[in-house]
C-alpha cells in the first residue's frame, strides 16, 4: 500500500538574501577601488545610498540583478523611503534599545553574514566535474529497484491464511484478488503496477523485496491497512536520467555537500556550549 510523504518547505527572506547578493560593479578607480555612487535619496538628513536601493530593488523584483527602470523604479524608491521613515520612527521611539527588537536585529545580521561566508567559500571551492559526476554515479547507485506486484488485502489473518491455501492448490492470484480483496485494485486483479518500495508502508515494501520473481507470500503481511498476500510478477533497475540533463541539479546537490562539509569542520574547531 502506498504511502503519502510530505516535503518540508523552508522560506528566507528575500530581502536578506538579495542583501548578499550584489550585482558585481566592474567599474574601478585608478587605485583599483569601487567609487561609491551617488545617494538615490535623503530623508530627514539621512542618505539613502545606491547600494542599500540596489539591493532592496533585487530584493522586489524575485531575485533578478536586472537594474529597475522608469515606474518600476520609482515605486521601488517610494518603498524603501517609507521604510526609512518608519525606521526612523521607531528609532524616535527608542525601539532599537527593547530587547526583542535587538534580538531580531541580531539575528538578521547573523544571517546575512552567514550567508556571505557561504558564498564567499562557494565561489572560491566550486564543485568541479569529477565531483559532480561521481556524486551522480553515487546517486544512481544507490537508485532503488522498482517492482511490479499484485496484492489481495483482506480484515484478518484467518482469511489471509485461507486464501494461501487456495493459491497453494492452484488458484488464481488475479481471481482471488477481484473475489476476495478490499483494496481498490482488486477490480485490476490486485495489479498495483511498477512502483519502488520507499512508496510503500514498511511491512508491505519489506515483504515485496524478500520475495523471488513468479513467487507470492507464505504467510500474510500485517500493515496499519490490514492484511495482504502479495505476488511479485517481475522486478526491474529503474530508468535513469541522461547526465547533462540533470548535471545542473547534481552540481547544486554536490555544492550544498561540500559547504556541509565546510560547516561541519568549523564545528570541530569551535568552542561550543549548550
């Protein structure tokens, strides 16, 4: 019986994360130093710098280092000026000195550094092709077999036993299923069709793996469902995708371990108490 399985969905916030993100400035000085630009606007004597609106207009558009134009800009402008002014307010208000709000001022600049020593090192150890390509065959390797099974599902193990006797005296595992089973493939003959084991409750996956190609259960398998008698009809590696097709999902996976990798190792060198 198949099983229902739940991804785990994490948000960042945009904002920071294009905060780490600045479209590169080719654009140097003849001392090799980045001239600062121009500030986009002043509110209340306080300069808002090209930079800080580069990135709040990353930030608005998804992402995109696309420099935003006309109306588009305008309302990014408006946006991050009132911003500003309610910064200031609660500045006023003296909402920079109540703990929760420091706590939360710290947490941010805490991920945002993160963020940037992360990329620093992504940039500077790239996964390189050997590493993505191994990482793939690893991947492959350790790809499950998938299996074509029948099943028929019944209240109570008296009944599962007595349809073992049946088959044991010759009858029909697709009959048997269509007469005697509760599960709606019984109508298909109990065929549940090509699936891999992880899409299955544990005891019914554990079942379908012990047994030979041609051969169904001795003895009935318990699940949360109820009881089954199951028939493995043929088993099969799975289809395995062309390289460079997935080579740009690889290299992100491969890139994410090697960062893990560096996480894992500043632990071991940090001074650490719970």
């Amino acid at each position: 019986m198949r099983k229902t399985s739940f991804s785990l969905l994490v948000a960042s916030a945009v904002l920071l994360a294009a905060c780490t993100r600045p479209a590169e400035d080719t654009t140097k000085t003849a001392d090799g130093a980045t001239p600062a630009k121009a500030a986009v606007a002043t509110i209340n004597g306080q300069k808002l710098s090209a930079e800080l609106f580069d990135a709040f207009a990353m930030a608005v558009s998804g992402g995109s280092q696309e420099p935003l134009e006309g109306e588009q800009r305008e309302q990014a402008l408006d946006q991050l000026i009132n911003m500003t002014l309610a910064a200031q307010a609660a500045d006023k208000d003296g909402l920079a000195k109540d703990p929760a709000v420091q706590a939360r001022i710290e947490l941010l600049r805490t991920q945002i550094l993160a963020e940037a020593a992360s990329e620093k090192y992504m940039k500077a150890n790239p996964a390189t092709d050997e590493e993505i390509r191994a990482e793939f065959d690893a991947q492959v390797a350790q790809m499950p077999k998938e299996y074509k099974a029948r099943h028929i599902l019944v209240e109570n193990k008296e009944s599962a036993d007595a349809i073992i006797v049946k088959l044991q005296g010759g009858g029909d595992f697709a009959k048997l299923a269509a007469s005697e089973s509760k599960d709606s493939s019984a109508s298909n003959g109990g065929d549940l069709g090509w699936f891999s084991p992880q899409t299955m409750v544990k005891p019914f996956a554990d079942a379908v793996v012990a047994l030979e190609k041609g051969k169904y259960t001795q003895q009935p398998v318990q699940s949360e469902f109820g009881w089954h008698v199951i028939l493995l009809e043929d088993v099969r590696s799975p289809e395995v995708p062309e390289f460079e097709q997935v080579k740009p999902q690889v290299e992100m996976f491969t890139q994410r371990k090697k960062l893990q990798a560096y996480l894992e190792e500043l632990r071991k060198t940090a001074s650490i108490q719970k």
